[in-house]
C-alpha cells in the first residue's frame, strides 16, 4: 500500500508547477469483500491553497467512466425481462429508424446516404456495433453536419446533437459513438421515467451511491458543505503545464446522457466495480451471476474484432495505451476486453475502459480484483495519466496482491 501511494505522490504536484504532473488523483483497489486500497493526492485547484483531492467527497466529471454504472442499470431491466438485448430499438425510439447509412461523398461534396433496412437492437447500442460514431471526432460526420446545416454535436446533451448517419449497417462493424446514448433514450421512453430516476432506484440507491448525480452541482468559491465543488477539468498544454478550462458539457441537459452524464466521486464509482465481482462470484450482489457473465463475454464477431483491431491500431495511445500494440482485443456490454494476460498486469477476460478527462478503470474477474483511477485532465490520452495508471497496475499485482496473499 505503501508503494501506490508513493507513486501517486510522484505524479501529483506538490506545489505551483504543474508541468508534467497531475494536480490531483485518487486511485481505488477493491475486491468483492471491500477496498484492498483507497489513496489520494494533490488539490482541487490551480490555487495551492485550495481543498484536497480526495477518493471519498471530490466530484468530477466522469465522462465515459459512468457507463460501467448506468449500463449496471440497464442490465438489470434486462435481466427482469423489462427489455430484452436483441430487441429492436427502432419500434422504441423511431428516430433509430429514420437514420441513413453514409456511403460517402459526390465531387461537390454532397452526402451519399443509404436506407438502413437492419434492426439496431439493445445490444448494437451497449457495444458500439450500430453504426453511429461520434461527430466531432470524426471528419466524415463533421463534412456531413455542415452540408446538411447542423450545428448541434454530441457535446451539447440533446437528442439532434446524438443523432447522425451510420458509418455502416448495425451489427457488421464497431465505431465508438452515441449508441449508449440511444439507449438511455430507450430506457426513458420504455419505463416512463427520467433516467436519473431509473438508475436511482436501480444502482445509486442499492449501492450506497451518496454522491452520484446527472446534474451538475455549482458551488460558491467559499462553499465549506459536502461535497467539495465541482472542479472544472484541467487542460494540459505544449508545454505541459495544466489550466483550467469550462467543463465541455451543458450543467442543465436536454436529454441525460447513459454514456458520459455522471459526476460522482472515485469511491462511489469503485462500489460499482466491487459489486460486479460480487454479483460474478454468485455472492449477492446487484446483478445475477449469468449477467454479468454476458457482459463480460465477447460480444463481436470476427469482422467487427478487425474493425475494433485497426481503431486501436491508429489510436493506441487514446484508446489502450495499457496494452501491447499486439494484445487481441473484444468488446463485452460496457469496455474493451482483452483476450490474453497482459504481463505484470490484468489477466485475460478483464473489461476496461475510460473517460475523457482520462479516468480508467478495469475489472478482473479472474484475479478478482478491479480498480479506479479519478484524475481531471484534458485531452485524453494524457501521457502523464498514462505512464501514472501503467505504474499503479503493476504495484496492484507486484506488490499489493502478493503483500495480502493473493
């Protein structure tokens, strides 16, 4: 224990230089009988006087990282028959049935769109197999909306900003987009109820998730209540130093979003990653035990497995820096799992993924161990969260599983 915490202690600064340091982290190391770890270093603020940051009471953003927690939720609608995984969304939400396949462009830059006659099913939108990808990461998208006189994107939380045309017929490839969103859209319109309202009653509650929410919570300067304010993120620049910068998503949503809404704690998140290997162990968890296993089962076909294999391939480093450039790669219902042991680290069969102020997180099932990290930093694919996560990894297997036994 003694060891993460002084890794964490290398990477945060302890002073007014940020350069190529975090400005604060929280790293969480459970099983499915408690925390094995739980540390914390660095503040809230570029203002050296400002509060700590810390696993248990700061707020963060955590973008990609909630879809772990909400998918939880919607599994457990699956798993009492409420909607079904190869149920055909588009009868639900019909604006999925009114979305084209972009085949390309003409000369003058007109979009080629294509009638979508495949369904796009519950389990295409949890895995990234429907087609839909995310515009402002994608020039294709982007080329398309300012044909077509869209303004609204992904990150303004409404429905027009998640809706685009397919990259390719559901189900025959994998591109990371707003199928999670959809769902959520799905789930609201199927229960009846707000999605906060749903996960409530479904995760936050059972859970103990005090600290969890949709929306986010702004604070006075001076505020001294639980929990500490809501930081923004901060940005690293060329020159490695980090500023502050507005949080890139509205505080009031149109529509709350299943994929990136939350703002919650590491503590909270960590409770859902401890249930899941409470639920995989038969042990009384939130989940039963055969649906965490479809989770965690590869769910692409070879030729999505390819599609998956060259994004990676060209974003590595943004996507899975935690793996070698070889490691043969799936995708389960919430991350990417990995397919053979990855040395000094995660068994094989372990789900991952992250968010885009560069939280991380994975579960490994057979190891019985899972971890969260909560930074706050942008881009993603921060080098300094990266080299951080890679050292924190290897002490959990190198130092702090054998020290307890494990």
């Amino acid at each position: 224990m003694e060891k993460l915490n002084e890794i964490l202690g290398k990477y945060v600064t302890n002073d007014a230089d940020t350069t190529n340091k975090l400005l604060g982290a929280a790293f969480i190391v459970v099983n499915k009988d408690g925390i094995l770890f739980q540390g914390s270093k660095g503040r809230t603020r570029l203002e050296y006087s400002s509060r700590g940051f810390e696993a248990d009471d700061t707020q963060v953003w955590a973008a990609s990282m909630s879809k772990i927690v909400t998918i939880c939720g919607v599994m457990a609608l699956v798993e009492r028959g409420v909607v079904g995984l190869d149920d055909d969304m588009r009868g639900v939400v019909p604006e999925l049935g009114e979305l084209q396949i972009l085949k390309g462009f003409t000369d003058d830059g007109k979009p080629i769109l294509e009638e979508n006659e495949s369904p796009i099913t519950l389990r295409h939108l949890l895995t990234h197999g429907a087609g839909l990808g995310t515009d402002i990461a994608d020039p294709d998208l982007m080329k398309w909306s300012n044909f077509v006189g869209r303004k609204a994107t992904c990150l303004d939380y409404t429905l027009e900003g998640w809706t685009v045309p397919l990259k390719f017929p559901p189900g025959e490839g994998w591109y990371y987009g707003g199928g999670t969103e959809f769902a959520g859209v799905a789930i609201e319109r199927i229960t009846k109820q707000r999605l906060d309202q749903v996960m409530e009653e479904e995760v936050f509650e059972k859970l103990g998730m005090r600290h969890t929410t949709f929306y986010r919570q702004e604070y006075p300067p001076d505020f001294t209540g639980w929990p500490r304010v809501q930081e923004n993120p901060l940005m690293r620049g060329a020159d490695g130093a980090l500023t502050e910068v507005p949080i890139p998503v509205p505080a009031v949503p149109k529509l709350l979003s299943l994929g990136s809404g939350l703002y919650m704690t590491a503590e909270d998140h960590a409770k859902v990653l401890r249930d899941l290997l409470k639920s995989s162990a038969g042990e009384g968890g939130m989940l039963k035990k055969e649906t965490v296993d479809e989770m965690f089962r590869p769910q692409l076909k070879e030729s999505q497995r390819a599609v998956l294999k060259a994004i990676t391939d060209m974003f590595h480093d943004n996507m899975v820096p935690e793996f070698p450039k070889d490691m043969p790669l799936d995708h389960g219902i919430s991350g990417i799992i990995n397919l053979e042991d990855v040395p000094g680290k995660r068994k094989k069969g372990s789900m991952m993924w992250h968010g885009m102020t560069n939280g991380k997180w994975w579960v490994d099932r057979e190891s019985g161990i899972a971890a969260t990290l909560f930074v706050n930093v942008l881009p993603q694919g921060d080098a300094v969260v990266t080299r951080l996560y890679d050292e924190l990894e290897r002490a959990v297997y190198g130092d702090l599983l054998p020290s307890l036994g494990t």
